[in-house]
C-alpha cells in the first residue's frame, strides 16, 4: 500500500491549504522543508498536560504537516521523512520530551515504514513556552525520490 493510501486509510484527509504570513512548506532541490506545525492542544507538559495528551498533540502536528507537504508535492507517495525537530512546551522538572514526540514519529512509521521511508533523524527538546500556548510544535524535512 503506498504512503498517500495508508494515510487516507487512516483518516487523513488533505484540504487545500490557505496561504497565511509564512509558507507552511517550501521545495528547495529534492527535499520539502515545513515551518513549525502547532497542536491544537495547549498547555505545558508536566503540568496541565499528560505524556499521552502530549503524544496526541505531536500526532496532531505530524498530520498538520502532511496536510501542508500535500499542498505543496501533491501526494505523500515517493517521499523519504529525513529529519523532525520537536518542540514541547514543557515544566523544567519534565523529561520524557522524547515520548511525546513519538506521536508524530510512530505516525510517519506507520505510514512510509518504520525501517524504510519513515526512518528518520529527530530532536526532542523541552522549551518553557511556544506560541499561543500551545502543547507541541514540529518541523520536518523530507526527500522527495523520484525527482
């Protein structure tokens, strides 16, 4: 099943995506570089917020990002996930930063692969605040393969 099929298979759907202040995902070469992606979900992790509402939200973000990479490449098929920089909005004392950012990983895992196109570099990192509040944000970087 190719990649853009096991997404949709999973819900995902793909809505045109408004311009807003900043370009969601830029091409540059073979690759697909996003802008941070938000959750929906606010709060700050080790407080108002769980591990599992946090893996919720980067799950959130790892969608939100296909949604814009879609917009800009037209399919998810013939895509390699290279690198993801996750941002969790977080205590001092919380640090399982790593488990939240497994919702999006295991997201993309499942969909191109764990040990093929999904396979991916990735940071986890802990931050006091992110914009409006919000739980989670991610960027990503992907290559497209057959250009």
């Amino acid at each position: 099943m190719s990649a853009e099929d096991k997404a949709r298979e999973l819900g995902i759907t793909f809505p045109d995506v408004p311009k807003g202040y900043l370009n969601l995902c830029i091409k540059t070469g073979n690759l697909l570089m996003t802008s941070g992606h938000t959750s929906d979900i606010k709060g700050t992790l080790g407080k108002e917020l769980t591990v599992e509402e946090g893996y919720a939200a980067a799950r959130e973000c790892a969608i939100k990002i296909l949604q814009s990479v879609h917009a800009v490449h037209g399919t998810l098929d013939g895509l390699r996930v290279i690198k993801l920089f996750g941002c969790v909005n977080s205590t001092q004392e919380f640090t399982d930063h790593h488990l939240v950012i497994n919702g999006c990983s295991d997201l993309y895992h499942e969909i191109f692969g764990k040990e093929d196109d999904g396979w991916h570099a990735r940071s986890a990192l802990g931050f006091s605040s992110l914009p409006t509040g919000v739980g989670v944000e991610i960027e990503a970087i992907f290559e497209i393969k057959d250009s």
